[in-house]
C-alpha cells in the first residue's frame, strides 16, 4: 500500500470534513 502524500492529504481533508 503506497500512501502518497497528495492521497494523505485528501484524506486529512475527507476526515476535517
């Protein structure tokens, strides 16, 4: 699994929402 930092950055963004 190759988490990216733009893939984590959406999911910090999909999870403040």
């Amino acid at each position: 699994m190759g988490i990216d930092p733009s893939t984590l950055y959406r999911k910090i963004k999909s999870y403040s929402v």
